[in-house]
C-alpha cells in the first residue's frame, strides 16, 4: 500500500511539474503537450530534455513549430516502435504455438509409421483370421487418431495464416501512420524525405523533369495569436484539404513543418509547376475560414508559394535550397503570390543570401 501511495506522489509531482511549465510558457494544455513536459519533468529521455533546455535558453520560449518538432523527433517514434514491438511479439507468439502443433503432429507420424511397420511384421506372420482383425482394428484406430491429428493440424494453420495476415496490415497501417502528419492527413517530413530522394534518383536516371514547390501559409502566427491555436490548426487542415482536392496521382504532397508545406511534381517542367502552383493558391484563397464555436467569419487564408526545377548535377539539398529561396522571396515580396527561380525576385533573393 505505501509503495502504491509512493508511486502516486511520484506520478503527481510529475503531473504538477508539466502543468506548472505550460501554465508560465502559457502554452494550450492539450495532450501532446502534456506528454512532452511530463517526459521532460521524468528526465528520462536526455535528448528531449536538452534540446527543450537550450532552445529556451536560445529564445526563452518554445513556439508551436519547435513543440511539433519535439514531439515528432523524440516521442512519437517511441510510440511507433512500441506498438511495433507489440505486433512483432504477437508473430512470434503465433509461430511457437504453430511451432507446438507440429511437433505433436510429427510425434503423432512417428508413432504411426511405428505402428504400420509393426502392422507390416504380424500380418507376415498372422496364421488366424481373429489375429488378422486385431491387426486391422489397429491399423484402423491409429488411421483415425492421425486424421484427426492432421484436422487439428489443417485448422490451426488456417488460424494462423488469418491471424498473421492481419498482424502483417496492422504493421502496414502502422508504417503508413508513422508517415502521415496526424492533423492534416498529409505526409510528414520524415515521408517527404523519403520521397523527395527517390523522385530526385529516378528524375536524374531517366532524364525526366521534376519539380518542387515550397510554400508557408502567410501570416500563420496571427491567426495563433488572435484566435488560438485550435483555429491555427483549422487553418493548417483547411490546407491540407486543399492540397488534397488539387493534387492527384503520382504527385508526393507533405507538410513539411509548421505552417510550411511541399509538393513534389514529377515530369513536370516548370512552366507546368508554375501552372500548379497558382492553382494551389487560389484554391486555398477560395475557402473562407470561420471559427467553429461562434460561427464568426475570420477572413481568407492565403499562401506564398516557392518553385524550383531540378537541373542536371543537382541533388535534393540544392533543388529544396532554391525552392526556399523562391519562398521567401514571395513573401518579402507582398506575399500571396508564386515566385520561380526564373523570375527576377529570386535572382534578388538569392544575391542577398550570398552576401
């Protein structure tokens, strides 16, 4: 019983140190944030521990960018590994108990051709119709003890091969989640990388053009500031339904961090990204947002878009730089607009960086 209190003070201090901490940073108190102060008053995970530490001793404070970035580099893969853990001990549970029946049913074998050999020797040597009955009644008893044995067999690798097929989609869904932006439906970053590497390798194998686009919702950290975060998450979904009514087929569409999203368009040349990329803007441009609990409307949001075309002897790093650097001259341009690297602005922004 002392042990049990122990362990509830234990837990409640923590409980009150996560409390404490997004009550001074002023943060929402939803659950994920929750988790990575309850990790971080544990101290049992040292490299979240030590990046929260000097990014608040960078910036004192952590934005909604650095929480989500926490949360997915030190936490959410613990997570993934965790239920994948499970699912791999469940496989392994299920082949020692096939592992089991098999071992009875080769027993089972053994001892059948043990009784058939020795079928074999007194039927040579039977002298009487009564012995060679008792013989038959034999062979007919271990005959009917073997085909229940091989049922028995037969129906426990049926429940297997269902249960192991379905282990086998839970480890495919857990693969696609731990790809997928939770909030938006998205690819994360983690499936952007992945992705924007292959494109990358066959685009410069075949030949074939590829193109990115880059693009940050304008103005994202007053709709936080003004309406809260849950209404910067309806901006960040609202987005992402967006990408997701205009982008089809082989295109790769991510959230690429916080407000910052990505497309990955291949045989596509620029004019053509160009042609996506308005589209995607105008889109976003179309939806009004309205806040959910009063029905109030807040406005129209709008993106700045980047876009860059990969070229020969590139690789990622340079096609993602230029794409940024397009990016940021739109918004250092007025915003709401698309900036390539064939327009002037770019050459601009990119002179600027240089120096």
């Amino acid at each position: 019983m002392v042990k049990v209190l122990d362990e509830h003070e234990r837990t409640m201090a923590f409980a009150e140190v996560a409390l404490g901490q997004i009550r001074s940073l002023r943060q929402t108190a939803i659950p994920r944030n929750y988790e990575i102060w309850y990790v971080y008053a544990t101290g049992y995970n040292a490299p979240l521990n030590k990046i929260i530490n000097e990014t608040l001793a960078r910036s004192g404070k952590l934005t909604e960018a650095d929480l989500e970035q926490i949360y997915e580099t030190y936490l959410s893969h613990i997570k993934t590994t965790d239920r994948i853990d499970k699912v791999g001990a469940r496989v392994i549970g299920e082949i020692d108990d096939v592992m089991s029946v098999l071992s009875d049913a080769l027993g089972m074998t053994g001892s059948y051709d043990t009784t058939l050999s020795s079928a074999t020797a007194k039927l040579a040597s039977a002298k009487s119709r009564d012995q060679i009955k008792a013989i038959v009644e034999t062979l007919l008893r271990s005959t009917s003890e073997m085909r229940e044995t091989n049922k028995a067999l037969e129906d426990r690798l049926t429940l297997s091969k269902n249960e192991i097929s379905n282990l086998q989609h839970s480890l495919e869904a857990i693969r696609a989640e731990s790809l997928t932006d939770p909030l938006t439906g998205l690819g994360n970053r983690k499936y952007f990388d992945r992705m924007i590497d292959m494109a990358v390798q066959s685009a410069l194998a075949s030949g074939e053009s590829l193109s990115l686009l880059l693009f940050d919702i304008d103005h994202f950290k007053s709709f936080n500031d003004s309406y809260g975060h849950l209404t910067g998450d309806q901006v960040l979904r609202l987005v992402g339904l967006s990408l997701k009514q205009t982008i089809k087929g082989q295109d790769i569409t991510a959230r690429y961090g916080g407000e910052e999203f990505a497309v990955v368009l291949p045989n596509t040349a620029l004019r053509q990204a160009l042609t996506v990329a308005d589209h995607i803007r105008r889109a976003v441009m179309a939806k009004e947002l309205k806040k959910k609990s009063t029905g109030e409307i807040l406005g129209r949001v709008t993106i700045s878009v980047g876009v860059s075309m990969l070229k020969p002897g590139d690789d990622t790093d340079a096609l993602i730089e230029r794409a940024d650097a397009c990016l940021y001259a739109a918004k250092r341009n007025g915003r709401n607009r698309v900036i390539c690297e064939a327009d002037p602005e770019y050459a601009v922004e990119s002179h600027s960086r240089v120096a």
